[in-house]
C-alpha cells in the first residue's frame, strides 16, 4: 500500500478507531470530538466510520469534513477519494483505478472489524459470491486485496444512479412515482404504469437471486438501501456482506446482525441458524421491499423494538387496503412472499421470478390473494381464545354444519372475485377488436394463445362461464384450431340447451378449413334467439363479423335484449354503441347513440363498484366523438393508468391530442398504440396525419403512401385525400420560393383529389380540386375569382380557406379585392350568431360590394 502525503493522519484515525472500539466494548459512550481533540480535523471522519455523525455538534462540521482517507492509494492502483456511503461489512468509497484509468467503487472491510477473524473471512467470503454471480443485476467485482497493514479491500464497478431506499423517501413526499424516477434517474422509466414498473425491477432482482440461490447462496439482507437501480433503469443487488452458503460452515456467522427489521422475514427473529440460510429469506426481503414501493410504506411500522415485537405475532396489513386499485395478480405474489411460513412462501428467487414475468406478459400467476377469511383463520390460531374452544366443543356439530355453509359461499365467492381478476389481466377483447383479417394475421397469433390460456383458468374457475368459452371457441377458430373451436361450442351447446346453440354447433362441425376465423362459419340464417344467453351470442358473432356492414346496427338490439338478464351483454353492448355512436349517418341519432355510450359507461362503472379501462375508454370515445377533446383526455389516461397495455384508450388519446394541438404527446401514444397492435390501419392513419401536422412532410407523404390496404370500407377515401392534403401543403412551402416545384406538388395533390372523388363525390373536394388545377397551371391568380365565388358558399371550410391563400397574387385589383372583402364579411355573418341585424347588414353589404363584378 502507497500512503498519500496525509499517511500520519490514516495511521492516526485508525488508532484512534480502536481506543474508540475499546470503550464501546466497555459500555461507554463516545464523543468523537473528545478523542480527537489533538487532531480535531480527523473527528469527522471517526464518526463516519463509527457511525456517530449525527453526534457531532454542527458547529464543528465545517472543520472537520476533510477525511485523511481522500488521496489513499491501495495496492498502487486504486486511488481513493470520496465517500459514497457504508454497507454491512465496510465503508464505500469512489476510487479510480489508475491502470485502466477507470473511476470504481472500493470498498474497505470496517474499521470496527480490523481485529475480528470471521469478518475478515466474511468480507473475502463477499468477494468470492460476488465473482461468482457474474449476473447483471448483482453488482461486478473487478478485484480485491490485503495490504500489508491489513486493510482488507474489494473493487467493484461505479454504479451511476440510485438506491430504491433514496427513491422511497422522495415518494414518502407524495410525489408522483413515474415522475420521481425519470426525475432520479434523468431518462424516462421502461414503463407508463408504476406497478408494472415495480414488477419489472422485481424481476430481475429475482432472476438474480434465483442465480444465488442455484449456488446455495442466500443474500440475508434484501431491502431498498441494497438495491441500486442504474441511470439506465438496470436494477442491481448490492452488499453481499452477510451473505452465506447453506453447505458452508464459516458462513452461520452467529454473532452477525442478520437482515434490517423492517425487512426481516419472521424467523429471522432470534437469528435461527437453520432458518436463516434458507432461500425463502431472500423472497420475503424481496416481497417487503415490494410491499414498500407499492404502499409507501413497509410492511411494519415503528421503532426497531415494536417491529421486531409485531414480526413474532402479527401480519403486515392487506396491500390492497393500502393501494386498492394494484393489480390483484401482483397483491398476490407480494403476499405469497411475506408469507409467515417459509414453506408457503416462493421457495427460491426464480420461482417468484417466473411468477413475476407470467404477471407482465398477462398470463395466469400461481399465487392467489388471501381471503378475509384466510386472514381471520390466521389470526386465530396464533391467539387461540379459551371461551371460543369452549364454545367449539359444546356446539361443535351446529358449527361444522354453519361452517361448511359458509366455507361453500366463501369459496363461490372467492372464484367469483378471482374470475373478475383474470378478467381484468385481458388486454384487450381480442376475439372482436379489429378487422376480421386482423385476427388471424400470424402477428396475433403469441396474443391469441395468451388469451386461451388465461381463459382457460377462468374456466377452471366456472365450467360454466359462457363468455370466456364463446372467446375461447372464437380465438380457436382464429389460430386454425377449427376441431376445438368445434368441441367447445359442443360444450356450450350441451350446458345450455336449446335449438339455437346446438344448430351454432353444428355450424362450428362443419367450418371451412380452407377459410380462417369467423369467414369459416355460416352464420346465416340461424334459429331466432330466444333466451338472454342466446341474444349475447348471436350479438358476440355479429361484433365478430366487422366485415360487414351494419354489423353493430344488428348487434347493438341483441345485447340490448340480453343484458337485461345476462350482465356480461351490457358491457359487450358498449362495443355497439360505440361503433354507431361513430358512423350513424343521421346527426340526432348519432348523438343519442354517443350520449347512450357516456351514460351506460356511467352506469356498469356503478355496478361494477369500480372503475374498468373499458368503461373509461368509452366514457373518452363518447366524448371524442362529440367533440369535447380536453374533457375525454382524463378519461383516456385513467384508462391507460388501469391497463396501460390496451391499444384503443393510446390511439383515441392521441386524435384527442391531436384535435388540440398537443402533437408530440399524440405521437408518444400512437407509438405506443402502434407497439401493442402494429397492424392497426387507423393507428398508423393518424401517425400519418400527426407526422404531417408536424411539418414533417416527406415523412408523412411516405407513411401515408404505404398504409396497408386492409383499413376500413372508406379506407381509400381517407388515404387518396391525406396524400391530398400533404401535397398540398408541400405547394404551399414552396409556392413562393420555387413555383416549379409548387405547381408538381399541386399536380400530386390534384391527382390524390380525384382519386378521391371516385371514391366520394363532395362539392368541397370539387372546389379544392379546381383550386388545386389552377395551381399547378402557370398562371394560379386567374383562378382567383371563379374560386372565390365558389368559397362564397361555404366561406367555412378552413381547407378551403387555406387554398384561398395559395391563388391571391401580390397586388389585388379592385375585382379581387371585392371578393375577398365580400368572403370576410360572410364569415362574419356566419359567426354573428343571433344577431339577425348584423347578419342581415353584412349580407347586404356583400351583394352590393359584388354587385358591379357578378
């Protein structure tokens, strides 16, 4: 070891450490200003060491903050200088390493320590565990080392980021989670919705113990001030300094401190040596660092002596009464890791890893929430009370008899809420959502097959669910599994009865193989629904078959039907209402059907007794659609904070946006619609229009140009007339700098116009379509009148209006000067409202401003 010119301090402090140490062991306090008061510049770094700085008095800080250690060099190679902070076994410090001119961490075994054989074993011990790990989220060891005086030292990399413990008190602060990450970790976190973020960070810190645990390692010490997450969002375990080896002897390590109370699982308490080397440990610090950064709070509260108290007899509160709106999925594996019992918990890191991925892919977990009744039984038999074993013992047929009644309603009750879960883990209604073809592109078929297995453990649930058997037999069909789909529909057929489910079956027998989804079936011509349950299928298949028009005009009554006895329908309903609350041609009746979707949304969310992101999502639609694109925005958000994985709340907020001018925002969420369904015409419709909106032309004019040709029926129409409009607007940034230039891309935006109006005759377009011929002629301002008197008639048209500008020339002459003021004075006519006087004055002014031209 090379001293620095400060060597006679570094002897000094660490002298001073041990005359320290030795009046600790006798039960005295220590004054760090007292013992160094010949060398008072080295009492702050005493106390750093003994832990003591919040002893010192402030007045003397500012003298005392140089720390002899700065500028120590180990082994030649390793300059230390600032203190980063303390583990278990030793003190951190920000080192470079001067051979491959690197900034490190170094760590040096405690001060306190020095003399003490099983912690220096125990800190050569975390070097060889972290060597051994090699796993990205454990923190890499580059080298370690003794030097001659016998200071024990370990080299790791130089983390840039923060602690899980640093995040958790900015959020004690009520800030918002999300927010206080990008802000930490200046970049934005991998995902929108802070569970889902958690669960991520979960995972692999999991993953990365389940590759201890495969070594018979076992942490001991998981909570937040172990965890560091990197500026690039990468979490990492830390401080391996109380780990040990459960076929290891050196490592029971007896008279440790074992684990932070707050964090400790329940055996830990009196530090059993057999318990204590279990994997189970891990899961459960791993499981109350969760239950903190959901909650806001850890597990148990209060002092060292009260937690340790309630950790012998007691359970943290229920996650959910905390946070109710979490996923239930993820509450249950947060209490399958706090679980009491070691053996109910996750036996290792990987097992909870897999449970945690099952999570954020949306599929089925192993772990199920704790019932009310699970909880009480808990609590009663650790306190077992002598009245009621009396009471038990003189009533004990009646009870078993009450109990059994009771444990049959819980347990209905209990599937009925797990069901209502797994619903909810759907991301979206996958059997009907999106065009017929869509279904069934090879893109689908991972989100398929997710489906039928969530589905599947609904239906292990209720045999009986009619809803998740009609999906499953649909999402079957759609992956070419024509003889399942069949068997199912058999199933159903046989649960229910009647001719109509059993002639379905015999459809669903006799599919086309050659055809793929609902275009194998004949639907036609099936017996009339009687029943509710019957309604609610035949509207599911019309809602399947988007195909065809007036799918959701003949949907739209057979839900109707149902839902007034088969609540299921009710929310399928709103799928219809939606759709005709979209392209109902009668204005009035367009409106009642959106108000219809507002007020039914309302109303399931009363019934439900909860928010759902479907109904939030049609709450936004209703108001999208009536054109309130601030008041739907919050609707939307909810929605996406609910689900963040669904794909119509993303693109519906991002037209919002769009409407108000918000283009970046609308950009961020049409990528993030178009990551979910990267197929979907209407999405990559409005990147197009955003990306045009944002100036970005050639851009635009690309992705308008390859829009697949799967879109809707009018899907031509709105493409011919986007590819219109962008031209249009590359003649207008060129149109005064280069006219040549201005007068092809005119050319462009006529020829996209007619393609149009073959498609859709409009007098707009006509008008539009003239203005855009004369521009691309060589004289545009000679269109300038004749235009202008056909504009007279709907002086409204902002694009109308916009093409105007393109045709008036430098000067005006008295002739177009008189057309323009006469367009002027009729927009404002149009905008006097009741004002029938001023209206009646402006239009009279205009046929006689006119009046010598006409």
């Amino acid at each position: 070891m090379t001293l620095s010119r400060n060597a006679e301090d570094q002897e000094r402090l660490i002298t001073l450490v041990r005359q320290a140490l030795d009046l600790m062991d006798e039960g005295k306090s220590v004054d760090p200003v007292v013992i160094c008061a010949e060398h008072p510049h080295l009492a702050q770094p005493l106390a750093d060491v003994l832990g003591l700085s919040d002893a010192l008095p402030d007045l003397n800080r500012e003298a005392m903050r140089e720390d002899p250690l700065n500028g120590m060099v180990l082994a030649e190679r390793y300059e230390l200088s600032t203190c980063l902070g303390r583990g278990a076994m030793g003190v951190v410090y920000l080192g470079e390493d001067r051979e491959l001119r690197r900034e490190v961490a170094v760590k040096i075994l405690d001060a306190r320590l020095f003399s003490d054989e099983q912690a220096e074993a125990r800190f050569q011990l975390e070097a060889e565990v972290l060597a051994e790990l090699q796993h990205p989220n454990v923190v890499a060891v580059y080298d370690r080392g003794r030097t001659k005086e016998g200071v024990h030292f370990l080299v790791m990399e130089r983390l840039a980021g923060t602690t899980l413990a640093d995040l958790l008190k900015l959020l004690a602060e009520g800030k918002d989670a999300l927010a206080t990450v990008a802000e930490a970790l200046h970049t934005p976190p991998e995902e929108r919705f802070w569970p889902r973020q958690v669960a991520n960070w979960a995972r692999d810190l999991a993953s990365a113990l389940g590759s201890a645990h495969e070594r018979q390692l076992v942490h001991r010490d998981i909570k937040p001030s172990n965890v560091f997450v990197t500026d690039n969002g990468r979490p990492v375990l830390l401080d391996f300094g109380i780990a040990t080896r459960q076929t290891d002897e050196r490592l029971t390590a007896t008279h440790t401190t074992l684990g932070t109370p707050w964090y400790m699982a329940p055996e830990q308490v009196g530090a059993d040596a057999t318990l204590s080397t279990k994997p189970a440990l891990d899961v459960y610090g791993l499981g109350a660092t969760l239950f903190h950064l959901l909650s806001r709070r850890p597990p148990y509260e209060g002092d060292v002596t009260t937690v340790l108290a309630a950790l012998k007899t007691e359970d943290p509160p229920p996650l959910l009464q905390l946070a109710p709106d979490l996923p239930h999925d993820l509450v249950a594996i947060v209490e399958k890791c706090l679980e009491r019992n070691p053996d109910d918990r996750y036996q290792d890191g990987n097992e909870l890893a897999r449970d945690l991925d099952a999570f954020l892919n949306h599929q089925p977990v192993s772990a199920r929430p704790l019932s009310k009744m699970a909880r009480r039984w808990r609590q009663w038999r650790r306190a077992p009370a002598r009245p009621l074993a009396i009471a038990l013992t003189v009533l004990l047929l009646p009870i078993t008899v009450t109990a059994i009644v009771y444990w049959r309603q819980e347990q209905h009750r209990l599937n009925q809420q797990a069901k209502r879960d797994l619903y909810a883990t759907e991301p979206t209604l996958l059997a009907i959502e999106g065009a017929p073809h869509e279904r069934t592109l090879p893109a689908m078929r991972k989100q398929n097959e997710v489906a039928i297995e969530l589905l599947d453990r609904i239906l292990v649930l209720d045999d009986h669910d009619l809803p998740a058997r009609l999906r499953r037999a649909s999402l079957m069909l759609d992956l070419d599994r024509h003889e399942e789909a069949a068997r199912e529909m058999r199933t159903i057929a046989r649960q229910n009865g009647g001719t109509y489910f059993k002639t379905l079956a015999d459809r669903y027998a006799a599919s086309d193989p050659a055809k793929k989804g609902v275009l194998a079936i004949d639907t036609d011509n099936l017996p009339q629904p009687k029943s509710a349950k019957e309604s609610y299928v035949a509207g599911f298949l019309e809602l399947r078959k988007r195909h065809i028009k007036g799918y959701a005009a003949r949907a739209e009554p057979l839900l109707y039907q149902a839902s007034k006895a088969f609540l299921p329908a009710r929310g399928l309903r709103l799928l219809a209402l939606g759709s005709l609350a979209e392209t109902t041609p009668d204005p009035e009746q367009r409106e009642a059907y959106r108000q219809q979707l507002y007020d039914e949304s309302v109303a399931l969310e009363a019934i439900y007794g909860t928010e759902t992101a479907r109904t939030q999502t049609m709450r936004g639609t209703a108001l999208l659609l009536r054109g309130d694109f601030a008041a739907c925005q919050k609707f939307f958000l909810r929605s996406i904070e609910l689900r963040p994985d669904r794909h119509p709340p993303h693109n519906n907020l991002a037209i919002a946006y769009r409407r108000v001018g918000a283009l970046d925002r609308a950009e961020h969420h049409l990528s993030e619609a178009q990551r979910i369904l990267p197929f979907s015409w209407r999405t990559k419709y409005t990147l197009a229009q955003v990306t045009r909106d944002l100036g970005k032309l050639d851009e635009a004019y690309t992705q308008a140009t390859n829009l697949p040709d799967n879109g809707p029926s009018n899907a031509g129409w709105r493409q011919a007339r986007l590819l219109a409009t962008i031209a249009l607007q590359q003649a207008n940034q060129t149109f005064r700098t280069d006219r040549d230039t201005s007068r092809k891309f005119a050319a462009s935006a006529a020829q996209h116009l007619r393609a149009a109006l073959e498609v859709r005759d409009s007098d707009s377009d006509r008008l539009n379509l003239t203005m855009l011929e004369a521009i691309a002629s060589e004289d545009a301002s000679a269109s300038m009148i004749p235009f202008a008197a056909a504009l007279l008639d709907n002086p409204m048209d902002p694009w109308a209006l916009t093409n105007l500008t393109f045709l008036l020339p430098d000067q005006l002459d008295e002739a177009q000067t008189a057309w323009v003021t006469a367009i002027l004075r009729k927009i404002a006519a149009e905008l006097t409202g009741g004002n029938v006087a001023l209206r009646t004055e402006l239009l009279e002014e205009i046929d006689a401003g006119l009046k010598k031209f006409r």
